[in-house]
C-alpha cells in the first residue's frame, strides 16, 4: 500500500489470453509446416504411395491442433477447454482459408465442417492436457 491506495494484485493465469492463443497457433503452424517438409523432402527421395501421403498429411494436421491447443492453454494457465478448443478452430479456420484461396473452393462442404469440429475437439484435448500440464509444475515446485 502506497499512500493509503490498495494495488490491484494480477494473477498471472489469463493475464493474457489472446497472446497466448496467437503463440500457440504460431507454434502449430510452424510446427506442421516444418513436418510437411520433411515429408515432401521424403517423397522426393522415396515413392510413398497417395493414400500413406495422405494419412500423413491428416495426422499432421491433428498433431498440430493438439499442439496449439496444449502451448495456448498452456501459457495461459486456465480455461483449457475453451482456450484449447479457440486455437483448435482459428487453426482450422486457417487451414480451410489457405484451402479455398488455393482450390478456389466454393461454400461449406462437409469435409469443412468436419475440420472444424476435428479442430475444435483436438484443440480443447490440447488445452485441457496443457492447463493440467501447467498446473502439475506449479503445484511440484511449492
């Protein structure tokens, strides 16, 4: 207390939401560009046959919205489904956008909305497995 005024104490857990999501979507995405790379230097060099490819290509993607969802929850340190579940979706949201801007797609299809709810699911999974990730450390260091 300086000069009778009560300071406002922040807590450190959802002090910033909206970074946290944008790192933990940054993070997903670097991290699935990164793999796809590797997995096209891969078929360069070997002959992996369409249906491999695209198996990889969806784990990729799913293990990269787990991702997101578990660093943005992660750093933001409560609400894990939900902060898990927004990664998860604006991933997905980007995903379907860089789709439709390269496949010049037209309307919702149901592979889209599939994405979607597959995003959100594994982007709340993230979250919940980050905030409880976070809270397991700061419950170990006490």
């Amino acid at each position: 207390m300086a000069n009778g005024i009560t300071q406002k104490k922040e807590n450190a857990a959802g002090a910033n939401t909206p970074a946290a999501v944008l790192r933990g979507l940054i993070f997903g995405l670097v991290g699935a560009a990164l793999a796809l790379l590797i997995i096209s230097a891969l078929a360069v060099f070997y002959d992996i046959p369409d249906k491999v490819m695209n198996i990889l290509i969806i784990l990729i993607s799913v293990a990269s919205m787990f991702a997101a969802g578990f660093t943005a929850a992660g750093r933001n340190g409560k609400n894990g489904m939900i902060i898990g579940m927004a990664a998860g979706l604006i991933y997905a949201a980007i995903i379907c956008a860089a789709g439709i801007f390269v496949c010049g797609a037209k309307g919702l299809s149901p592979e889209m909305i599939a994405d979607f709810a597959i995003g959100g699911a594994v982007g709340a999974l993230g979250g919940v497995a980050g905030v409880n990730r976070a809270a397991g450390k700061r419950r170990k260091r006490k």
